[in-house]
C-alpha cells in the first residue's frame, strides 16, 4: 500500500536526473553489463521511494524531537527503522567522500582565483 500510494502521489517534478542514475547503475554492474530503459526507469522509480521514505522517517524522528531541522541522526534513526542500519557505515563514508570532494573543489578554485 505505502509504495502505491507514494507512486502515485509523488509529483512529476520530483524525477532523479536520468544521466545521474545512469552513472550510478554503471558503476554499479559489472563492466559489459547493458540494461534495458525500462529497468534504469524501474531503478530510478525505486530510488526515489526509498528517498522518500528515508526522510519521511527522518522527518517524523525530527518532529517527535521538537525539531524543525532535519539532522544525521535523524537520517541515521530513519535507517536503523528500515532495518539497514548495516548499511549506515558505507552511507556515512560516502557523505564524508563527497564533502572532501566538494572542499577540495572549493580549494582549487579559490587557488585558480587568486592566480589570476
């Protein structure tokens, strides 16, 4: 029921960009390996549930806090509920990955504009 109901009333505009979850699936399988449109539709479909689902717990943790701001634990509580929490670790390293990409983008381009 929850699944049919997100599916259903979930706005169009809320699409995961295709060529984002096309990069996740390829590097997600092993090389060779070609999938079909309708399986990337149906993966994306699945992402973006699970997405919706993860902040909805979140959020309701959030709340159940007195808070109005979602945080990390928050996040965290959402995925212990689903049962993944053995999935918390690779998600948690991911996000840090991601911020010290970001950091050192920022760096990089503060240096490229102090040289001109």
């Amino acid at each position: 029921f929850f699944f049919n109901f997100v599916v259903k009333n979930m706005s169009e505009d809320l699409e995961l960009p295709k060529a984002v979850v096309a990069r996740i699936i390829k590097a997600s399988v092993p090389e060779g390996t070609t999938l079909g449109k309708d399986a990337k539709d149906s993966i994306a479909a699945a992402a973006k549930i699970f997405i919706h689902h993860i902040a909805t717990l979140a959020n309701e943790t959030c709340h159940e806090n007195k808070r109005k701001n979602i945080r990390e634990s928050d996040v965290q509580a959402a995925i212990t509920e689903m049962g993944l929490e053995d999935m918390w670790e690779d998600m948690a390293a991911s996000v840090e990955a991601w911020k010290d990409k970001q950091q050192a983008k920022k760096a990089t381009k503060a240096q490229d504009d102090d040289e001109e």
